[in-house]
C-alpha cells in the first residue's frame, strides 16, 4: 500500500474531519476565503452543533480554472457561540472567512475561533475538536474568474 497523494483527490468532493488541532489546520487552509450569508449560519444549542453553508474556494485543484463549491461546515461539543461584526439580523449580509482558529483551554476544551473579513469573528466555546467540512454540490467556476488574492505589508 502507497501514501495517498494530491492528485488522488481530484475532482471528487471534500469529506473531511478533525479531531485535533493539526487537522483543524487542514481545514482551515481550505476554507480561507470561502465567502457565506449571515444567514447560512445555524446555531442548534439543543444538539450542540454549529454548522455553515458556505461557498469555498478549491485551493486544492491546482493550475486549473478558478472554481467554487458549496460546502457545509460543522462543529460538534459547541456549549456557547457569541460573535462580533455579525448582526444576525442582516441574513442577507455576505462574510468572508480567513481562517479557523482554536484557542485551548483545560482538557482538551478550548475556543473555536471563525476569523472573519473586516474584524468580525464568530467564538464558539467548545468541549473539544470536532469539526467536519463536506461539499454538498459540484464545482462551478467562481464568478470573479479569478484566484483569491491578498495584499501583504
């Protein structure tokens, strides 16, 4: 048996979890600059989940043409979520994520951090890291045409 590599991916969609902090790396490398809805979010306290629909960029599809897909993100063991710069009013207002950061705390708990374009960020206070990304449709080329880029001072 061979280690999996890149090109074994392609094409097909995304079905990942993370369980510790490295693999939350992973995802969160994927996810920068997926762009979402305020209302897309969902917070279920009852079940403890915290889960987004979003459209991610496909950094893993490398040299070919610029695309997007629709994925849904979701955290497990969530006990709290507060947010800054998000009026969950404003279902219509269009966040762009940076990245995925978890701050732990005491055994295994910690702050699940969703850092977000122009100083919002969403916390969710959690038990421990349990995090899935899924894509639930097929690609399609992003409307801008072009790869995310930023500016670095």
């Amino acid at each position: 048996m061979s280690d999996a590599r890149f090109e074994d991916g392609a094409g097909r969609p995304l079905r990942l979890r993370a369980e510790d902090v490295d693999d939350l790396k992973v995802i969160s490398t994927l996810l920068q600059d997926a762009v979402l809805e305020a209302g897309d979010i969902a917070w279920m306290p009852r079940r403890r989940r915290f889960a987004v629909l979003l459209n991610r960029f496909r950094w893993e599809e490398r040299g070919g043409p610029a695309e997007r897909t629709r994925a849904v993100l979701e955290i497990g063991a969530v006990l709290r979520v507060q947010s800054q710069g998000v009026d969950p009013r404003e279902r219509d207002l269009v966040l762009s994520l940076l990245s995925l950061v978890f701050d732990p705390g005491e055994d295994g708990t910690g702050r699940m951090r969703l850092i977000l374009a122009g100083d919002g960020e969403i916390a969710l206070d959690v038990e421990c890291v349990d995090v899935a990304l899924s894509d639930v449709t097929r690609p399609y080329l992003a409307p801008s045409g072009k790869r995310p880029g930023h500016d670095v001072d």
